[in-house]
C-alpha cells in the first residue's frame, strides 16, 4: 500500500469527532498521571474524573469494534424524547438549516465561515495581546464583516458600535485593555 | 424590566436564545448586588422564551428551541392572516403559564424547605450524579457520550487549588491557575462563542420577504379564555418538566403540545392554525421556568443551559444553592419567585402592546449579531479576572463547545460538571471522611434511594434492548 493511500485511509477514519477525543483523552491521561504527584486528599477525585474520563473517550473512539451489544449501547441515543415527533415536524416546517452537520473532515478545514470565524477570533485575541482590546476590536468586527462582503455604511457603524463597547467594558470592569506587549496606551513600547 | 426587554428581543432572534443572552451579560454582573444581578438573570430568561414565540409566529423559525411547537399552529395562524391573534394569545398563555407555576412554587417552597434538610454531604454528591446520569436521557447523543462529557466537565474542575488542601494542582507554577479554571468563562465560550461558530456556518437571516401582521389582540384573548384546561394542564406540564435537570423547555412544549392534540378531537385541525396548539407550547415553555428554579435552588443541579448560567450566577454573588436559600436566604428566594411574577405581568402588557408591533426584529441578519458577541464575550471573560488565561479559556471552550454540538455531544453535561465541579468534589471528600468500614452511602436510606435512581437510569438502556429482543423473538 502506498503512503497515499495509507494517508487517505487514515484521514477517512479521523474526522473532528476523533481530533476531539484523542485530544479530551489525552488531558485526562496527562492528569491522571499528574494526580499521583499529590497527596491523597488532592488527587483522588481528578483521579476518579480522569479514570472515568479515559474509559467513556476509549469507548466512544473504538465503538465500531466492540461487541454488538456494547456498540449498541455506546453508538444509541436514549434521549426519553420522542426524537422522531421532534425531528420531523422541524425539518418539515422549518427546513433544515444547518448545511455542515455531515461535512466531510476535508471540508472542516477549508474556507468554511466557521473556520473563518474561529481564525479571525484567534486573530483578534492575538492582537489584543499585542496591542490592547480596545483597539483591536473595531478591526477585528470590520475584518469579519468585510469578509462577509456586508456594506461599508454597515461596516462602519458595527465597528465604531464596537469600539463603544469594548470602551464601556473598559470603564465599567474598570480593566487595562487599551494597553498589549507592544503598545502602552498612546506609546509603543 | 431591561432584563425582560432585552431576553424577548435575543429571544426574538432565531439562532441566538436565553443561554447566549444570560452568558454575555453574566460577566457585567458582576459590579452589580447579588439580588439585582441574579433578578436580571430570571427576567432574560423569561423575557427570551416568550421572545422566541414571535420569529416561531412571525417566520416559522423559533427564536428558541422552547418555541419550536409554537411554530406548528402559530405560522399557519400567521399565513391565514391571524398573525396578531396568534402573538397575543402567545402573550396571554406565556404570561398565565410563567405566573400559575410561580404561584404553585410559593405554596411548595415549605415542603422543599422539609425534603432539602433531609439531604446532606452524600446525597448533595449523588444528587449531582443523578442529575448528570439524567441529563444524558433527555438530551440527544448517546449516554456514553453525555457522561464523557460529564466527566472531563468535572475533570478540568481539578484545575488549582481544591477546597479541602492547599495543594495546587495542575498550575504548572502559574499563579494565574490557582484559581481554576472559571464556569463563567465555560459558560461563555460553550454557550456564545460556540452558537456563534455555529451560526455562522449556517448564514443570513430567515425571512427573506416582509411579514404582514395583521388580526386581532381582542380575539386571540378570548382564544385563550375559551381554552382554560389546556392553558392550565400545559402551564403544569412546563412546571413538571422543568423540575427535571437536563430538560428544560426545548422537552416541555412538544410534550404539552402532543398532549394538547391527545385530547382534542380528530377534527380540531392541529398543524393547521389551531389556537390550541399555540397555547399548549407556550404556556409550558414560561411554565418550564419556574419548575426549573426547584432543581438549580434546592440542590444546585440546573434545570436546563439557562438554569447553569443562573447558578453560575449565584455562585458568583456568593449565594449557595441548597437549605440556606429556603431559610437564611429566604429573602433571596422570595425576590426570585416575586421578580418572575411580577415579570409575567410585564410580558402580559409588552408582548400585547408592544412586540406585536416588533417583527422587523425577526429579520436582522445575524452576520451583523455575531462579531458583536463574539467581542461581548472576549471582553466579558477579560473582564473577569484580568487575565489572558481566561481569554485563551474562552476560546478553546468555544471551539470544544462547537464540535462537541455538532457530534451531539452533550453540552449541557460538559458545562454542568463545571459548574458543579467544587461542589461535587467538596461533598464527596467529606462523605469518605464520614465514612467507616461500610461507606457512609450504604448507611443513609436517601443515599440508597439516589444510588438506585442513578442505577435505573444508566441501565435502563441496557434492559430496555434486552426487553425489546426478547419479545420480539417470542
């Protein structure tokens, strides 16, 4: 088998379910390990959290190959809800709205708006960092809605709103966000 | 009242919903009174459920999953030109329901006084569990996947140093983690930077042409007056459900729906602009909000998303939920019950005169919404503590939140077991403390009746299946 078609297989069977688990297994690992550095009192319970933790990721993350009946068990919803009454009549009257439920893994890391939304907030607090919250902010909704192709008049009342906000957080929290790394309000560092 | 105004109007906004509306604003309380912050809380929450009703009315889209039902009869009601018949018995029957129910809860409160004294360490941690384990029934997503999610809510609750030591755990030498990790910052970033992701994949704004909303005030009135049995079995129905952790009104108004048709006549044409089937929805979804309080006051296990954010709130304020609030704190639990009361009335008055009047709210693009709460958000969680950590937190809670909806995982869970965290481990260390050779839990007749109610429910899948195949192949 050649390496691309390992990598393919490979990336066929880890989607945003399993990034998640091995990620949320890998905490509780590394806690639970962590616990046995602490005296009895303290490690107990992140112990018994963790152990819990470890089984219901492995579990979930090896479901397909478990025996049917703890497949069944793992894999079934047991929401007391009658689903069916639920789901239809929604999707019935309303339509489905959401188009990324059954995206493919490939998908999750294109230029869908969620993965925009989620880069540029990242952006934002980076630059908050750097730069101070309150200056940051005004760009970082221009930068979001520009990228959602909204009108300039729009753009430009939703940034300044926005600055007026992050102001107002400032003097009613009474918090330094008009200051990063690199910017001490009014002077570069 | 800026708390009702503003939860009818987030509510009003299909995507956005009582939970976000809380959590954003929940930071803000913070320079407010315990009393008065947690009074904002409530009426954001009432306000939005009967908000979601008018976008359920208006543009067969629920502003809230609480509203869903509503959208059944209350937009074909719309589409025959009753539009206003339809919001104003929306209005009547979420402001009878939220009332009724609150009217009920002050005449129990001397018996949850007696049933909450009963319980002490072991049973405040296995009513934890308990609400947790039934969480996972009444959410979607399987069972293993709502206690995972349970469990690690639970686990990042070891962040910093525990109630009982003064050893710090997992801090890595950083001052800044000694205090943990923040349920307000969980509570943010699952249930508005998460939802904010969501939304913005799913784009735009839901009515794409102009809602006529024509018919009559008066006459949606008397629907409901014509109505008394269904208005005050789904005002009981709301109640009941939302005494149930993990319910919450997005279960009550199908349930009170599908029991409205159970007793009408075949021909009552449900689906078709039945003024029943709006009252059935929205009587229980206001009625849901006072039976959630018992659950989230008596013993600190929320109700519903909203409810976690209110006992966040109150942890916040230094209010503990539990025998103080029915006794030392009465006065804090009597300001509650009396502020939903009296917010009813308003949501009477409001929704008649004013948010009838209000559909062009319906139609705000939420592309405009979500930068704006994204920046609520990162500025309420720097605004906690004043540090980067919680940022970060906000964030990758945010993102965690997102795919953990999105593979119907269960959030409610997630955020539960931090918001409860402490108090779990705080309760089970004391009861191995009080145990002797026979764990303390085997001892107490209360904590064996919990222990079998958590057993029950997380086996009753299991015996259910066996059940099913068993009669199947007889």
């Amino acid at each position: 088998m050649t390496l691309t078609n390992r990598l393919s297989r490979v990336s066929d069977r880890v989607g945003s379910e399993q990034i998640m688990l091995l990620a949320m297994l890998s905490i509780a690992v590394y806690m639970f390990i962590g616990s046995y550095s602490f005296s009895w009192a303290a490690a107990f319970f992140p112990r018994i959290m963790a152990s819990a933790t470890v089984l219901g990721v492995l579990l979930l993350l090896f479901r397909n190959y478990l025996p049917a009946a703890l497949k069944q068990y793992v894999s079934t919803s047991v929401s007391i809800v009658n689903e069916d009454v639920r789901t239809e009549q929604i999707e019935e009257q309303v339509g489905d709205r959401s188009d990324e439920t059954d995206q493919t893994p490939e998908m999750i890391w294109g230029s869908s708006p969620g993965f925009v939304t989620v880069l540029l907030m990242g952006a934002y607090i980076f630059g908050s960092y750097l730069v101070g919250m309150l200056w940051v902010t005004p760009f970082f909704v221009a930068a979001y809605l520009l990228w959602f192709e909204v009108r300039w008049l729009y753009v430009a009342i939703l940034s300044a709103f926005s600055f007026g906000l992050a102001y107002t957080f400032m003097r009613l929290l009474l918090i330094d966000i008009d200051s990063g790394l690199l910017f001490d309000g009014g002077m570069l560092l | 009242m800026f708390g009702l105004v503003f939860g009818t109007v987030i509510g009003m906004i299909p995507g956005l919903g009582p939970n976000l509306g809380m959590a954003v604003v929940l930071p803000l309380t913070v320079q407010i009174e315990g009393i008065a912050a947690i009074l904002l809380l409530v009426s954001i929450y009432s306000g939005a459920m009967y908000g979601g009703s008018v976008a359920a009315i208006l543009i067969n889209a629920p502003g809230t999953a609480a509203a869903a039902a509503t959208t059944f009869d209350g937009y074909p009601m719309s589409r025959k030109g009753r539009a206003r018949d339809a919001l104003s018995i929306s209005a009547i029957s979420s402001a009878f329901g939220g009332a009724f129910t609150i009217v009920i809860l002050i005449f129990l409160s001397p018996v949850l006084v007696f049933i909450v004294l009963l319980f002490g360490s072991p049973e405040y941690f296995l009513i934890a569990v308990l609400g947790l384990a039934l969480i996972t029934i009444v959410s979607e997503g399987s069972m293993v996947k709502g206690l995972t999610a349970g469990s690690f809510g639970l686990l990042l609750t070891s962040i910093g140093l525990p109630v009982m030591t003064a050893e710090p755990r997992y801090t890595f030498g950083y001052f800044t983690l000694y205090n943990g990790i923040s349920f307000v910052v969980a509570l943010i970033g699952v249930f508005a930077i998460g939802e904010m992701v969501k939304l913005a994949n799913e784009q735009g704004v839901i009515a794409q042409s102009d809602v006529e909303v024509e018919g009559s005030l008066r006459s949606g009135a008397k629907e409901v007056l014509k109505n008394p049995v269904t208005t005050i079995k789904s005002a009981l129905i709301g109640g009941l459900i939302g005494a149930i952790p993990g319910a919450g009104a997005s279960i009550s108004n199908f349930i009170s729906y599908g029991e409205a048709m159970r007793a009408s006549d075949a021909e009552d044409g449900f689906g078709e602009g039945n003024p029943k089937g709006v009252i059935a929805s929205e009587a229980a979804n206001n009625g849901t909000v006072s039976g959630s309080l018992i659950p989230t006051l008596s013993f600190g296990i929320p109700g519903s998303g909203s409810m976690a954010v209110l006992l966040g709130g109150l942890l916040m304020h230094g209010i503990r939920p539990g025998p103080d609030l029915f006794t030392t704190n009465l006065y804090v639990t009597q300001s509650i019950f009396l502020a939903l009361l009296v917010g009813n009335l308003v949501i009477l008055v409001a929704g008649l005169l004013l948010f009838t009047r209000a559909g062009i709210i319906t139609r705000i693009d939420t592309t405009y919404i979500i930068p704006i709460v994204i920046c609520f958000a990162v500025l309420g969680s720097y605004g906690l503590r004043n540090n980067w950590f919680d940022v970060i937190s906000v964030f990758a809670f945010g993102v965690l939140g997102y795919y953990m909806s999105k593979h119907d995982y269960s959030i409610i869970a997630l955020v539960l077991g931090i918001v409860l965290g402490t108090i779990v481990e705080e309760n089970l260390y004391r009861s191995m403390q009080l145990s002797g050779e026979v764990p303390v839990f085997l001892t107490r007749p209360l904590s064996m009746l919990l222990i079998v109610a958590i057993l029950v429910i997380l086996l009753g899948p299991v015996i259910k299946n066996r059940w099913g195949g068993q009669k199947g192949t007889t």
